[in-house]
C-alpha cells in the first residue's frame, strides 16, 4: 500500500537479479571445455592451430574455416610450434610491460603497471594478456595471401634486439620485425609503444619483389581460454566476453558460448572493432576509419574463443612495397582514453539499459571528485544532490506516509469494526481518506520515477574501474571490495530499521508484518558481501530519507495537534 512498502519489494526484486545473474554465471550454462590430464604447459600451443583464422582467399560470405590447418601447410613454416619456441621481445613503457613473440610477432604479454592486482602487491600489476595455460589470452595479426606466401601468426621473424625501454627523453618504442620469404616477398612488422598511452599500433611493410601481383589482406584476432575467478563478489555479476562494433551496431556482445556459431550482420563494415571484455578491463584491435572489415568468430579445439577481424583483399604490384596498418587497445576502461582512442569504445563500460541515466551521474562523480579528491566523499556529495533534485518528489511520498501515520488508530478500527467484511471495511477506508483528503497512493509515482536513477547509480559504481581499489577513510581502503569488518552493511540494516518504524503498519496480518520486519535484516546480510561504495551510498541515501520522514511526520504531527 505505503511507497515505502512499494520501494522495498523493488529493492527486494533488484536483489534478487543480481543474486539470479550470479548464479547463472557460476551454474548457469558455459562452453563446455575438454579437459586432458595428461596435457601439460609445455605441451598447450602458445600459437594454437589456424582454425580461427579466415582462409585465404576469402570472400565476402566467407567464414572461419572449420577444417584444421596445421602450420606445417602455411607457406614458409616447416612444422608446428610450441609455447615455448621463438624469441621473446620486452618492452616497457610508463604504463606497459609488454612481451612480443617472434613466432608471428604475437603481443603474448601485457602487464598493467598502473594497476596492482591487490593493494596487499602494489609491486604486482595486472596480467591482461597472458600466455600461459591456465589464463591463455593473446593479441594475434598476420597477413593472408592465398597462393602467394605471407606471414601469418605462426610465421618466424627476425628481430634486431631482446629489450626495449621507453627513455626519459623519448615518446616512443619502435620495435621492428623482419621476415623474408622465398618467393621475393619481404615484410617489416612494426610494432609502436607510445608514452602515457595503452594504445599498440602494428604496421605491416610488404615489399614485393616476386615479379608477380601479389594479393593479400591483413588480419587480427583475440584468442582467449575460459577466464578464471576475477575475485569479483558472487553477488555482483559483470559481463565478460567478447564485443563486436561496427556502423550497423555500435555494441553487438558476442558470448563465449555463441563464438562458434556468431556471425556478422554485415559481411563487410566499415571502421569498427572487436574486443574481449571483463570488469574493469579490455582488449581491442581497432579498424581504421574507412576500413572495410570482415567481422569473425570460432572455437578452437573446444577451449580456445577466437575473435577477429579482416580488411579487404588489396594488391601489391610487382616491384612496389605497400604499407597496412591497425591498432591495439589493451588497458583500463578509463572512459576519458577510450573516449580518444575509438567512436563507441566507451560503451564496454557498460552501464546497461540505463546508459542514458548512468553517463550524466558518473560525468557528475567524476567532477564531485575532481574538487575533493576522495571517491567516498564523492558518492557522499552526489547522493546529496541527488537527493536534492528529487527533494519535492520524495516530499510528497513522505507526507502521504505522515498522513497514514496520523490515520493508523482510525484505520486499525476500521479494520477490527468490519474484520468480517472487507468490502464494508474497503468502503469505511476510502470514506476516511476522502474526508480527511488523503490519497493513499499518492506517494508511488514519485518513488518509481527515482528507482531508475537509484539502478543506474548502482552500475556506475560497480562497472567504473575509478572505483577499482579507491580509498575512502580509515578500514575503508577499497570502495569496489566489500566492508572488511562489515560496519556500514550493519548501518545501512540499522537505517532501514529506522524508517520502518517511521512508517505506519501496512499490513494487519501478524505474518506480514514480521515479514516487513525482518527485511532489514535480509538486506544486511546481501549487503555484507556487496562493494562497500555501493553500501555507503544505500546508506548515506537512507539516513538523508530518514530525515527529511522525521522532520515531515513532525510537521504534520504539529499542524494535527493545533486543529
């Protein structure tokens, strides 16, 4: 009946999903991954087989081919190659620890220097690329040529030095690559490391002395295993998997699940990229800008998801050289960067539904903590403001409430006088409300209209990786983990607690009233594994709503008292 009733079985409902999504994500239906205890690190494939790779030629309805090629069938590679073989490149920059294979010149490492994994490790950063078994995720390109010979991503380059480090004085790491085939086609890959960017642009130099055209296109694909525990709450579910943009749909998600029957909308789109997403972090290779690229997918040997990209079939005539170039993102979801560095990137910050809602509170966060400086004080302030721009609405459902308050004896006579008939005891009810011109319904609508901004609120503290390890103050060190030592999801059950005792009964029934009751207790214990940002704004929310009930239900108590 009351909106606080109403806004607590949201509430309740919104639980609910978020404990529903985590179990799907532990329970639910995933790949199925062949397993083989037998197999070994040494022995997992570090340049897996080319199953998903487009074949050469392909056309424009082509896909992935199903049919395994092993390296030994690509010009130029004698035999297959191992996790362990190739030469590895290092690279370092101001926010990058890069390792390079030569084997294809494969982007096998990356290390985010500017995010430890723990605050206990601050010396241990954030392994987004990796090649070993258990957490295989890799950045691969190549190109493709049909009959003629290139270098795919098993090809084996030469490299002129093992270490790179981006020098005081210096805004960029050029790490060259050569490869020389047998039939008069030589090619540079390059690979460019700027400063304060996590941006890794790869170009390709064919020169073509073979006396004949050669036609060929580049390539480049994510390659990931199933993603380990993230360390993430189970009571909070965040997606991971795989993002494809183009100009007919700016964020199309491509589920691990979907990776082996997914395809395009478009066989050919301009611009765009594709991505491999988790909280807080992604990777993406970066189509140029009026590029035309064939979107792809496919599974390989049942555990390895691939996702890539290829351009359009271009010519290189006899005795000319012709560049290719792309790029690859491999960072944080720091909104400002991906905001710079490709149109619809930012959206893998991914707010949901609520995207319309959600931007303009994190653009205001974000300003909030521009003056303060603290994350906390931060959601402190919005809620504030928040609550200030709703100020009128939530007044009104505050004293529809302070009215009930003030009829609850004349109702709860009501209710003992015509116990046996309800219609009569429905009638006798509406006739009061109408005498003393109270409308029970009254307070809803503005509740309903907050509960959108409260939701969206709600996925920008959780997806913003500004959150990720923020302090606040004292035990508080991380407003993306949960409370240490549970205080606020103790406040915050207290809070509620309190406005429930500020709220006339709603239900006559025993049963339904102790149900009410031990809400605030239900909601502590959900709350306790929650990220403390989130709690401290619920809580920091009710004690603002619990005194603007009080000081209203006094108001109306005052002005009942003087008739």
């Amino acid at each position: 009946m009351e909106n606080r009733r109403l806004f607590l079985f949201l509430a309740l409902s919104l639980v609910v999903m978020m404990l529903w999504q985590a179990w799907e994500q532990d329970y639910g239906p995933k790949p199925i991954a062949a397993t083989n205890s037998s197999q070994t690190e040494s022995s997992f494939p570090a340049i897996p087989d080319n199953r998903g790779v487009p074949s050469a030629p392909v056309t424009a309805t082509d896909v992935p081919s199903a049919v395994v090629s092993t390296p030994a069938t690509i010009p130029g590679i004698a035999a297959p190659v191992v996790q362990n073989s190739g030469q590895r490149i290092t690279v370092r920059t101001d926010l990058l620890s890069v390792e390079i294979n030569t084997i294809g010149g494969d982007v096998q490492v990356v290390e985010l220097l500017k995010y430890p994994q723990a605050q206990s490790t601050p010396d241990k950063p954030v392994r987004l690329l990796d090649n070993q078994l258990q957490s295989y995720f890799v950045a691969q390109s190549g190109l493709l040529a049909g009959a003629a010979e290139a270098p795919d991503h098993y090809a084996v380059y030469n490299a002129l030095q093992n270490d790179y480090q981006l020098q005081g004085g210096s805004d960029e790491i050029r790490v060259p690559l050569t490869w020389t085939g047998k039939q008069g086609i030589s090619v540079t890959k390059t690979l460019v490391f700027k400063r304060n960017s996590y941006v890794i642009a790869v170009e390709y130099q064919v020169n073509n002395q073979s006396g004949q055209p050669w036609n060929g296109r580049l390539y480049r694909q994510l390659q990931r295993t199933l993603p380990g525990s993230s360390g993430d709450s189970k009571f909070i579910y965040t997606y991971t998997g795989g993002v494809v943009s183009t100009e007919a749909n700016r964020y199309e998600k491509v589920k691990l699940e979907d990776m082996a029957s997914w395809k395009a909308e478009e066989s050919y789109a301009k611009g765009g990229w594709a991505a491999m997403i988790q909280h807080y972090f992604l990777s993406a290779w970066l189509a140029n800008e009026n590029e035309l690229n064939h979107y792809y997918s496919n599974v390989v040997s049942d555990t390895r998801y691939v996702l890539g990209m290829s351009t359009a079939e271009a010519v290189v005539p006899a005795g000319t050289s012709q560049q290719f170039s792309t790029r690859l993102f491999v960072g944080p979801k720091e909104q400002h960067r991906l905001e710079d560095v490709s149109p619809n990137l930012k959206l893998t910050v991914d707010y949901g539904f609520l995207t319309i809602i959600a931007q303009p509170l994190f653009w205001l966060l974000e300003n909030i903590f521009k003056l303060v400086q603290n994350w906390g004080w931060s959601i402190i302030l919005l809620t504030l403001l928040i609550k200030l721009v709703f100020f009128k609405l939530t007044e009104a459902s505050y004293r529809s409430m302070a009215n009930m308050r003030r009829l609850q004896p004349k109702i709860t006579q009501l209710r003992e006088r015509y116990a046996s008939d309800r219609q009569r005891m429905s009638q006798a009810m509406m006739d009061l409300y109408k005498k003393e011109k109270i409308n029970p319904m009254g307070g809803c609508l503005p509740m309903l209209v907050q509960i959108p901004v409260f939701i969206a609120l709600y996925w920008v503290l959780l997806e913003s990786v500004e959150m990720r390890q923020a302090p606040f103050i004292g035990w508080l060190t991380d407003l993306s983990a949960k409370d240490p030592y549970y205080v606020l999801p103790v406040l915050m059950g207290a809070s509620m607690f309190v406005q429930q005792k500020l709220q006339p009964a709603a239900f006559a029934d025993p049963i339904h009233q102790k149900i009410m009751m031990a809400l605030p207790f239900v909601f502590t214990l959900f709350f306790a594994f929650f990220p403390s940002g989130l709690v401290l704004y619920w809580t920091v929310n009710n004690v603002l709503s619990i005194a603007q009930q009080w000081h209203i239900t006094r108001q109306i108590e005052a002005k009942a008292a003087k008739k």
